[in-house]
C-alpha cells in the first residue's frame, strides 16, 4: 500500500475536518454512574470534506482519476498545501488571549489535517460527487475517511 | 446631435410596427459563477448565464373602431393569452414566442435595433375614468438577441 497525492493546483472552496474519535465504548448503569471501556490509545475516523466550486472540467476530471487510482490499489490519499490544504495558516500560538506564555505548539494545523503524526491514512470514504453547473463547470464534492491502519 | 429620445423610439412586434407606444425598456443581467478559493483574498468570478427581460407600455388601441379590426395589442395578447373552449377548461394551447425588435431610429439612415424571441410574462391593462386604456407587458428573452443587433454598437 502506497499513498497517493491529491491532485494539486486544484484549490478546494470549502473544507471541513473532524479529527476523529478515541475507540471506547461507555456503559452507563441505572444511577448514572459511567463506565469507559476504551480499545485504544489513538483517534480513529478523522474525516474530512472538500467542496470545490466551479472548477473547470477538466480539473474534475483529475480528482476522478485520483479516486480510481487510490481505490484500485487500497492505496492512500496525502494532501499538501497545494493539493487540498491550501489556504491553511500554520502560525503557531505561544501566548493565549490574555497574553500568558505557554508551551507554544509544535504543530501547525495542517500538520493535524495531515495525519501524518497521528499515523492515520485518509481514504475516499465515498465516491466524488460532480454537479455540472454551467458550461465547462462543475462543483466537486470529496469526502474522506481516516483510518489506522492494522499492522 | 447624437442623443436619442422617446421620439426616437419604436416597437416592433412580430415584424409589425406597434402603433401607440408609450415606452419599452429592456435589461439584460448575467449570473456569475464563484470561484473563489480557500487562501483567496478577494473573490474571484467566471461569467454565467446571461438573461434578458423588458416591458413596455402601450395604448390599447384600434384603427378604425367598430370595423372589427384587430387592436395594436393583438399579437401580444394573442401569444400570451389562450382562450379555452368552455368555461372551467384547464387544458388549452401554451403561450407562443414572440418576437419583439426594440429600435432608436433618427432620419432613415441612423437605424439601431436590439431583437428578442420573447415570452410574454405579464400583461396588465387598465380602464379607468379620465385616461385612455393601456396596457403594461413584461417579457423574457428565449436565448439571446439575435438577427441585426446594431443597437449595442
């Protein structure tokens, strides 16, 4: 299994990421007391949408490709700053909004939409919707699916 | 003197000079497509569908009255009014096209003319006492202006 990258230069329009959930499964008894059953220690089922708006055909046509390409092989989706990512600020805050120094971050925001750190791999959760909206113009809509692979 | 007028102006409806015309406009209007992207600072724009709609104002009005004879808004109110056979009939013919030809025209050489196949979307006519009958129509382009478009020149 190899990763593939999204097509770039296509700039997506909207983007929406969910980092996930932590496997655990919680049992609540009769006096409302919780018990949490956790399976693992990493994030599970990040996802993310990507909407591209009036793109030109052609460029819909690379991300169709792209979605044959990783589902031919089980193969995975990488995104970067210019394929999927753009438009990302990676500042980082040292200080809060009361100007207290704190341990300032170590990773950008596009360092967690990545998933490279958190060893999650995005996938095509479904297939890449195409609505033509005028001549030689489509919108485009991407979802993904991040999974932890097995070893 | 370069300046158009009221004077100026003409109305052709189906080949036909429309007698009395009080006044036509039209406005044309384009939709545009977003393109603006994620990292984009100002909104960027491919062009759309174009659209172009009218009205006009004219007075009811027969050449010789009590001859039978049609009145100027004939073919208008003929494409865009069906009559049905009986009372309560809801299934009749559809509304035709029409096609309208606006014109400016000073002397016989200085002819300029926007032409549209239309649909006639709103006719309203009035009786009222102390003015002379008239009737408002509103219309919508099928396509766009074709045949000789001297007007936008």
């Amino acid at each position: 299994m190899a990763s593939i990258g999204f097509p770039i230069y296509v700039p997506p329009s909207s983007r929406s990421y969910s980092p996930g959930t932590f496997p655990q499964q919680t049992f609540e008894s009769q006096n409302g007391a919780k018990t949490v059953l956790r399976y693992g220690s990493k994030r599970v089922n990040a996802t993310l949408t990507l909407g591209f708006a009036n793109i030109e055909d052609a460029l819909a046509v690379l991300i169709l490709e792209n979605y044959e390409a990783v589902n031919e092989a089980w193969d995975s989706v990488t995104f970067g700053s210019t394929s999927g990512l753009q438009g990302i600020s990676d500042a980082k805050r040292g200080t809060d909004d009361y100007g207290v120094i704190r341990p300032e971050a170590t990773n950008g925001l596009t360092d967690h939409i990545q998933e490279a750190i958190s060893g999650l791999k995005w996938r095509y959760s479904g297939p890449p919707k195409v609505t033509s909206t005028f001549k030689g113009r489509s919108n485009v809509s991407c979802s993904f699916v991040a999974c932890l692979d097995s070893p | 003197m370069g300046f158009y007028s009221g004077r100026d102006g003409e109305l052709y409806v189906a080949g036909t000079k429309a007698a009395k015309v009080q006044s036509w406009s039209f406005s044309s209007s384009m939709a545009v497509l977003e393109t603006t992207s994620l990292g984009d600072t100002d909104r960027t724009l491919e062009s759309g569908v174009r659209s172009y709609s009218g009205s006009a104002r004219l007075f009811y009005y027969v050449e010789a009255p009590g001859s039978g004879a049609d009145s100027n808004l004939n073919t208008i109110l003929t494409s865009a009014i069906k009559t049905g056979s009986e009372a309560g009939d809801g299934e009749n013919d559809k509304s035709t096209q029409v096609v309208l030809k606006l014109r400016m025209i000073t002397g016989s050489t200085d002819v300029r003319d926007i032409q549209f196949s239309v649909f006639i979307t709103g006719v309203s006519m009035n009786s009222a006492v102390g003015e002379v009958a008239s009737a408002d129509i509103s219309w919508e382009a099928n396509g766009a202006p074709f045949g000789n478009t001297t007007l936008v020149n």
